[in-house]
C-alpha cells in the first residue's frame, strides 16, 4: 500500500519537480549553465565545436537558420519575447485580452525614433532639440511613454466587459499605425524616420559595439529579457500579482474580497505596456528606420499566438510561445532549402506561394484553435491557470 | 475641418453614406446574430465576408466577365447580380457554417470559458485570410462594372446612383425577410428560445446544435448578400480586406446594440453616415479612424448601444 503510493508520486514527478527537487546550488549551476549557452548560441565556432554533422557546402547546421543570419533571427526572437513577456502580464495573470499590443511597441520605438535621429522634426523643423540625444536616455522615456499611453486607453476601457476590451484595443493599435501613416505633421507618415540612434559601446579597438551586427543586439536584448524575468516574477509573487490572479478568476469575487479591481487591472495594462515600449525602443535600437509599416495587425496576433500556444499566465510559456513563433518559420525555411521543399506549387494554372514563411499565419491560425481545443492551457502552462481550466471542464456541461 | 465640403455636398455624401451603411448593416447583422444566440463576437465573420467577395468575382469570370469586359446591358447585369447573389451567399453560408463546426463546437462541447473561443474564433480568421492570401498571391483582383455609372436621377441636388438604390433596397428587403423569420417562423422561435435561455429551451425540445448552425448559416448568408454589393461598390477585391469591414460592422453591431437585429440595421447605416460626413469633414484618410472613434466614445457613454442589447427578449 505504502510502496505503492510512493511509487505513484515518482511517476507523477515531471521535468519540473525533479528540477525543483535538486539542491539549490545544483539549480543555481544549471541555471547559469544555461544561460551560457544562450549567450552562445548566435556564434557559428559553438555549433562546429558540438561536433553535430556539418555537410559540406550547403552549410547546413541542425539549429542554425541558413536562409537569414542566425544573430538576426535570434535578436528577433529577443524583442517577441520580450513582447510576449509584457503581454503575458495584460492577459496571463490580469486576465485581459488586448489585441492591439503592438500598438505599445509602436509608441516606445517612435519614441526612440523622435529623440535620437538627426532627422527628426523635433529638430529640423521645430527646433525643440538641438541635438539628438543618445540613445540611453530615450530609453526610459519611451517606457514612461508607453506606459502612460497604456494608461490612457486602460481608464476608459478597463471598465468594459472582455470581449468590448478585445475590440477596443484593437481598434486602438489600428488608430496608432493610421496616425502614424498619415499625418505629416512630427511622424512623417510612410517615409518614415531615418538615423536612429544606437546604444552605445565602443569595442577595446574604438568600433562601435552596436552597428550593423546583430549578435551584440542579441545579448543585449537576453540580458534586458533576464532582468524582466526577474521583474515579473517578483511581481507575481507579490500582493499584485495575487491579486491579478484573484481577477481574472473572479473579478466580482476579488472586489468583494476588498481587491481594488480597476487599480489592479490598469496597473496590469501599465506595466504590460512598459515592457511592450521598451522592446520597441530595443528594436528602433537596431533597425535605424520607422515608419509605419511595421506596426501592422499580424504582429499583434503573433504576440498573442505566441503567449497561447506556450501557455498564458507562465513566463516560461511566455518565452518558448515567442521562441516558437518567430525562430519555426526561419528554421523551416532553411530546412526547407536544404532538404528542397517547394516554395511554390502550381495548381490549375495558378502559383501558390507554399514557402513556410508565407504560409506560418496559416499555420499559426490552425495551431491556435488545435491548441484552444486540445489543450488550452497551452504548451508550457502554469498550474493554476491550467487547474481553473481543468475545474471548468468538470463541470456539467450541457447536453447538446 | 472643412465644413464647406460638407454643407456643399452633402446629398452626395448622404447617398453614399446610406449606401455604405447598408453594407456595414448586413455584415453587423451576422455578428448580432450569433452574438445574440452565444454571448460570442464571431471574429471570423470577415473572412466569411472576403470569401464572399471572391464568390462573386469567381462568378462574373465563369459567366465571362472579368474586370477587363466592357459593360453589360441592364438586363445581363441584373442576371449577374442575381446569379453572384445567390452563389456568394451560399459560399459565405457554407464557411460560416464550416467555422462553426471546426472553431467552435468542440470548444462547446467542453465548456469552454469566452476568451477561448475569442482565441480560437482569431485562429479561424486567420487560416482563412491567409489561405486566401497564398491562393490569390495576396494580389488585389479587379471586379467588372455592372450596373451604368450614370445617375439614376438628380433633383434638388441629390444624385442617386442605381447602384447605391439598389444596395439599400436590398439591404432593407433582406432586413425585413431576417425580422420576419426571426420573428415569424418555427425556426426563428427555435433562435429566440436559445438566446434567452439555451439550457431551458434545450429542455423544451429545441435542437441547440441545429440552431447555432442555422444562426451561423444565416449570418453567413447575408455577408454574402453585403459582399456582392461591396465589390460592386469597390470595383476589386483582397484577402484582407475582411478585416476592415469586420472591425466596422462589429462596431455597428455594437452602435445599435450587440444581439438586436434592429439595432445592427440603425448602427450601421449610422456608422455609414457618420463616416462619410467625417471623411468631408477631416479628410479622406481619417474615414477609419472616425469609425473607433465613435466606437470608443459610445462605450464610454453606453456600453448597451443606442437600442439595448438582446436577442432574446426584444420581438425582432
């Protein structure tokens, strides 16, 4: 009897306890073990030092993405978790569905835009700068920015039920790349802003650490991404994390339990879009140009997929869900290179573009309802989401 | 502002408006349908609109006429339209009730909580779109002029267009037939039962499964009837261009009061109105914005819509 129950915890513990189970140096090591590895990963001398099979010629390596620059497409996955990240916070833990995130990403990379580029209006036309500032310094203030801008659309919709909330904030993201593409007056519509500043950094032999290389960017996002992880989980660990899963449980129950729910709510939206503007500054960091084109809906679906399918209301979901959707794609299509899948088909006289790439929105689109349907709590999920999920199905469902 | 613009042609702009609005009025009507019956928003309701736009134009090329053709006498374009009605209805019908049945009734079936069948209502818009987007090579497609681009007949200062006629008389006569099945028939008391109460009327005997299908169906129905109009209006079409529409009929649907049928009629001829006096007033690229706009401040104000929400309990 007693055999048997200690055997049946054993076979219950997963990946997660056993790691939970070990000393904490132990845990500390592997941890830092591993985020070694990740500062690694963009170097192409570590995947030939691994000893994985490298046929020659074509280049092709298990992990590494031959059709864009492995730096490129890892610094990208940066900036969506880092998305995926402050979403996780609206809709993880508060239990909020904003659909237009990316509008916040908008709001800290235009801000970065404006006050570093030698080009901006503030300066040619308005003289209100004299000079652009350096980077560094936007940084914050674009936080503060989006932020505020979280604020601002948060007072008045926080009080809508969900579905409205979906709706408006979608159509606010919409409202901000519309503003962005037509009014001439400080964002310069589809031309855009040119010269973006970047961080700052000079190698021992005087180059720019930050210019046209990507693997720099790469660590700098991880590093910001490390730092944020912290920031969050201390948050959820607090009373205003507990509070926020007290909301999106029951958010008529948590107000009767004396939980300010509105404070809570828009302070979820604050802090989600502050992390939203400062991977958008990250990324003006790097590209050099804004303008409008690049706010575009899919991203904020993207986003959204990306916290879904690793599992809503768990940083580690958050990170593989931003991973998954960003890295999939580009490894597919170096896969595909490699391995020669079409990138176009032909049926009845009419080309269908078939490459991974143009197809991952489909992809992404049927991921999300297999997921929505077969396991909602998603591929990394958190336990309490996934038991609240796990409480409803249990009860009645009515007979169809 | 430029008010001159808009007291000058205002008849003009009053025309287009309504004309405009009877297309956000039929495509707002799907979303209060199914809203009314399953306290959802069918995000995937534009695409089924999109689709139905590509019926159309798919119909008019198989009967030999693309964008290139010249224009038809009356006589063959009213044989066209009706033909593209009938099929683009039918098609838009057909993928409501296909999304119905991959999106959302196995989400049903294990009572699942709203936000996942918002998730998976988003994954449904999505697949279409972009399915469409590969298939069509994301390019726009011209669709052929039918009707004459002569007024119809001017007094007054007001110009009516045949076209612009045609889609409000459409748009109303199909409202009316929507009211009074709803209102009327057994399967419209079948609807109603379900959106005041689906358990109860599940008790009495009525099919939930059956009716959520036949919302779905009719929904889709009437995107179709809009989109015929709409490419006629636009003279091309897109894969994407669901999602504008969408956004404003759900705005209309919401402007009205989300769940009554008569609502989604008046929110969206309003919406129409609205916009195209906005667009004199700030200019032609702002037409979008006005749209979220008045969506945002109606929220505030009145988060129930001009009419009250509710399938259920108003008649229609």
């Amino acid at each position: 009897m007693t055999t048997e129950t200690v055997k049946k915890q054993r076979w219950k513990l997963n990946l997660r306890d056993r790691f939970q189970d070990l000393p904490k140096p132990a845990r500390i090591a592997a941890m830092v073990v591993f985020v070694v590895l990740l500062y690694l990963l963009p170097t192409k001398a570590f995947y030939e030092n691994l000893g994985f099979p490298i046929p020659i010629g074509s280049g092709y390596l298990p992990f590494y993405t031959t059709g864009s620059d492995m730096a490129g497409v890892l610094f990208q996955c940066g900036y969506y978790i880092l998305l995926a990240l402050g979403l996780n916070v609206v809709l993880g833990y508060a239990g909020l569905l904003d659909l237009g995130f990316f509008g916040f990403f908008a709001v800290g990379a235009y801000t970065v835009a404006l006050l570093t580029s030698p080009e901006s209006k503030l300066i040619t036309e308005y003289n209100w700068l004299e000079s652009p500032w350096p980077w560094l310094v936007t940084v914050p203030i674009a936080i503060a920015l989006a932020m505020l801008s979280g604020v601002l659309l948060g007072w008045p919709t926080l009080r809508l039920r969900g579905d409205y909330l979906a709706i408006v904030t979608l159509g606010f993201a919409e409202i901000i790349r519309i503003v962005a593409k037509n009014q001439d007056w400080i964002l310069n519509g589809d031309r855009g802003i040119p010269s973006v500043g970047h961080p700052p950094g000079t190698w021992p032999d005087g180059e720019a650490i930050f210019d046209l290389e990507f693997t720099p960017y790469y660590w700098l996002v991880l590093t910001v991404i490390i730092a944020v992880i912290f920031l969050i989980r201390n948050l959820a660990n607090s009373r205003v994390g507990r509070a926020w899963v007290a909301i999106r449980e029951d958010e008529d129950a948590a107000e009767l339990m004396g939980v300010p729910t509105f404070k809570f709510k828009l302070w979820a939206f604050a802090i989600g879009a502050a992390i939203g503007g400062l991977s958008g500054s990250l990324w003006a960091g790097q590209a050099n140009f804004v303008n409008s084109n690049t706010f575009s809906l899919e991203n904020s679906i993207l986003v959204l997929a990306a916290v879904l399918l690793g599992g809503a209301g768990s940083i580690g979901g958050a990170i593989l869900g931003g991973f998954i959707v960003i890295y999939l794609p580009e490894w597919l299509r170096s896969v595909g290179d490699v391995f020669g899948w079409p990138t176009q088909v032909e049926i009845a006289g009419i080309h269908i573009d078939v490459s991974p790439t143009s197809l991952r929105f489909v992809i992404f689109g049927a991921l999300l309802i297999v997921v929505m349907i077969y396991r909602p709590q998603g591929l990394w999920p958190n336990r309490r989401r996934a038991a609240e999920l796990k409480d409803r199905q249990k009860e009645v469902a009515p007979v169809e | 502002m430029n008010f001159d613009d808009l007291i000058q042609g205002f008849p003009d702009l009053t025309t287009t408006g309504l004309a405009q609005g009877s297309i956000y009025a039929l495509v707002a009507l799907g979303y209060t349908l199914v809203y009314g019956v399953l306290r959802l928003i069918n995000f995937a309701h534009s695409e089924v609109f999109m689709f139905g736009t590509f019926a159309a134009l798919w119909t008019w090329g198989l009967m030999g006429y693309d964008s290139n053709s010249t224009r038809p006498d009356l006589g063959t374009a009213l044989l066209l339209i009706l033909v593209s009605l009938v099929v683009a209805s039918l098609f838009s019908g057909g993928v409501a009730m296909v999304v119905e049945a991959v999106a959302y009734r196995p989400l049903r079936k294990r009572n699942a909580p709203p936000l996942v069948f918002l998730i998976s209502a988003i994954g449904a818009s999505f697949v279409l779109a972009e399915l469409m987007g590969a298939f069509t090579e994301r390019r726009q497609q011209g669709i052929p002029g039918l009707l004459p681009g002569e007024p119809l007949f001017s007094a007054g200062g007001w110009t009516v267009y045949p076209l612009q006629l045609m889609t409000f008389v459409v748009a109303l006569a199909v409202m009316f037939g929507l009211d009074w099945f709803v209102s009327k028939t057994r399967f419209g008391r079948g609807i109603r039962a379900v959106a005041q109460d689906a358990d109860t009327a599940a008790l009495m005997g009525v099919n939930k499964g059956r009716v959520i299908a036949l919302v779905f169906l009719l929904g889709g129905l009437l995107a179709g009837v809009a989109a015929v109009f709409y490419s006629m209006k636009q003279g091309n079409t897109r894969f994407n261009v669901g999602f504008l529409i969408g956004l404003k009929a759900f705005s209309a649907a919401v402007l009205g009061g989300i769940g009554n049928l008569r609502g989604a009629l008046l929110g969206g001829l309003l919406l129409g109105l609205v916009e195209s006096y906005g667009a004199a007033l700030f200019g032609s690229n702002w037409t979008n914005v006005i749209a979220f706009v008045v969506l945002l401040v109606l929220l505030m104000f009145r988060p129930t819509g001009l009419l009250g929400e509710s399938l259920g309990r108003a008649r229609a």
